[in-house]
C-alpha cells in the first residue's frame, strides 16, 4: 500500500495527516480517498496539487509500495492553475517595481517600494483565521518598522556613531509589538501564535531593515541592491525552469543553488566587486533561499518543504525574505 500524507484542509478532513491507500496509479489512490473521506474532500482534492516522491505527478503515474504521494491544497483558495497564473504575475510586478525603485539615486524610492512589497508578503504569510499561522497586524506593523526605523536612523543621523542602529530598534520594535499584540487579542494568546509570528516579525522587519541599511550606508549601495536582485532573481528562475522541465539529473532545489552562486560570481565582474566575496555571498544567500522555502512551507501548511510543492500568491517571496536578512550582515563584513 502506498502513503498518503495529507495537508491543511484535507488533513483536517480526513482527521490524519498520513494514510495508507491501496492503489497501482496516482489516480487510484486519490479515488479512494475521495471514496473515502467523503464528497467536501472530494471538492477540495480537485484544487490540490499533487506530488509523488516529491515531484509533481500525473494520475497515470505508477506507485509502488514504498511510494508517497502528497496532496497539498492551494493556501489562498482557487484552483490550482489560476493560483499559478496570479502568482507568476504578482512576482513580475513586483521584481519590476523593485527594479525600477532602484534605478532612482535617491534612496526613499527604494525603500518605500521595499515596505510595500514585504507589506504585500505579511499579508499572504499570515492569517486571523488559522491557529498556526501567525497574527497578521503585528507582522504587517514589524515591516513598517523595519523601513521606518532604519531609514529614519540613518538618513536623519539621530545617533551618529551609531550605525545601524535602526535596525535594532526595528527588531526591538518587531517583537514588543508582538507581545503587544498577544495581550490585546486573547485568540493569539498562546505559544504556538506567539512564537510564528514573533519569528515572522523579526523576519520580515530585519530583512526590510537589512536592504534599507545596505542601500543607504554603504559607498555603493545601489549597486549592491542590484547584485541581490540578480542573484536572487536567476536563482528563483532557475529553479521555476527545473521544476517545469523536470529533469532527472539535477533538482529544483540544487539548480537554484548552483545558479545563485554562480551568478553571483559573475556579478562580481560587471559590478568590479572582489570575486571571491561575491562568490561567499552567494552561497550564503542560497542558504537563506532555502531556510526560506522551509520557514514558508512550515507556517503556510504546518510541514517542511524544499521542493516548492506550496501554494499561495506570494510564496516565492519566502526564500528572498530570508536571503535578504542573510545578505546584509556578510556583504558589508566580506567587501
């Protein structure tokens, strides 16, 4: 029999997260657990995406006894295509603005897109609905903090000596408003709550406040800004081109690695920046895109994963937050 693990609704449906089912294809097995679990299952299954050992299958696909197959619905509700097709909009947008933003000299530009764009991406991450996911108002006040605090810091020179200084007082800020906010709305009030959104919030603001700090406190600051963009973008590409090609000699995840450390490298000769910093860099921030898939996929649907198989509008977004809080610290310690 092959296992079926099950997420966020239809693991509340079927009242398990893993099953075992009976069945030679794909598609067998999802009829008997539509047989099974019943007809609102059955609605729900048809907006699922479905994987087999961590690829994306097809219901001819064959299963053997040792196989397992994941379902895992859209987060942000739809079906699964149109999901796809918003969210590859969205992220073209939003590359594009911050694109654009960074072509300006002066710096407000940059960071007033850079706060509406992690804005954008509290609001996916978060819920007032599910227990699990973290409490949406604080994280989306974390970020204002992290741009606010920072930029106003440094550009205004409240503390001279003190550079970067904004961003400890954004991450300060990131966490009184979450216990704040813990105190306020008794639903919050717990552990789990508190700590997914304590962990969301500091993320969110120490990579909004990571970006503003770089591009306003280092000599070439801009040029910085766009030795992330392109690592992070060629990188994200990447990995969308591998998961649609599905090539069997080399993963998602390691071709996302590969090409973010290579283009950081070769960055590093268009920006006359030291090769073997960039390169640094670039494995650094290819672990921050992967901590990042594994943070979102945690508290999107409550499970760890690294092959992308998570939906909602804006999940892409998840490795780059982290990317971002990891490229700060080491670009300004190794050039």
């Amino acid at each position: 029999m092959a296992r079926l693990r099950l997420f966020a609704n239809l693991r509340e449906l079927a009242g398990s997260s893993e099953v075992e089912i009976q069945g030679d294809t794909v598609g067998a097995i999802l009829d008997q657990a539509a047989d099974r679990y019943g007809q609102e299952f059955k609605r729900s299954l048809g907006h699922a995406r479905v994987w087999l050992n961590g690829e994306p299958a097809e219901a001819q696909d064959p299963v053997g006894l040792l196989d397992e197959v994941a379902l895992i619905p859209p987060v942000s509700g739809g079906a699964a295509a149109a999901t796809l097709t918003v969210s590859g909009i969205q992220v073209a947008l939003i590359t594009g603005a911050l694109l654009v933003a960074n072509a300006f000299t002066e710096p407000a530009w940059f960071v007033a897109v850079l706060v509406g764009v992690g804005g954008l991406w509290a609001w996916d991450i978060t819920s007032d609905d599910e227990p699990w996911r973290p409490y949406r108002l604080p994280v989306l006040l974390a970020v204002l903090a992290g741009g606010l605090a920072t930029y106003g810091f440094e550009v205004a020179e409240l503390v001279p000596a003190g550079r970067g200084i904004g961003l400890g007082v954004a991450a300060g800020l990131a966490v009184m408003i979450t216990l704040v906010s813990g105190v306020a709305s008794p639903r919050h009030r717990n552990l789990i709550s508190l700590v997914s959104t304590t962990m969301v919030a500091l993320a969110a603001a120490l990579s909004v406040g990571s970006l503003v700090l770089v591009r306003i406190q280092t000599v070439q600051g801009q040029d910085l800004i766009w030795v992330f963009l392109a690592i992070v973008i060629v990188g994200k590409g990447a990995a969308a081109l591998l998961a649609r090609s599905k090539m069997p000699s080399l993963d998602p995840l390691t071709g996302a690695v590969l090409a973010t450390v290579l283009t950081a490298a070769v960055v590093s000769f268009i920006w006359d920046l030291s090769l073997v910093a960039l390169f640094l860099v670039g494995i650094f921030v290819a672990v921050g895109l992967v901590a990042g898939i594994s943070m979102g996929s945690l508290i999107r649907v409550g499970e760890i994963f690294l092959t992308g198989a998570v939906e909602g509008s804006l999940v892409a977004l998840d490795g780059p937050v982290l990317a971002a809080l990891v490229f700060a610290p080491f670009i300004t310690l190794l050039l």
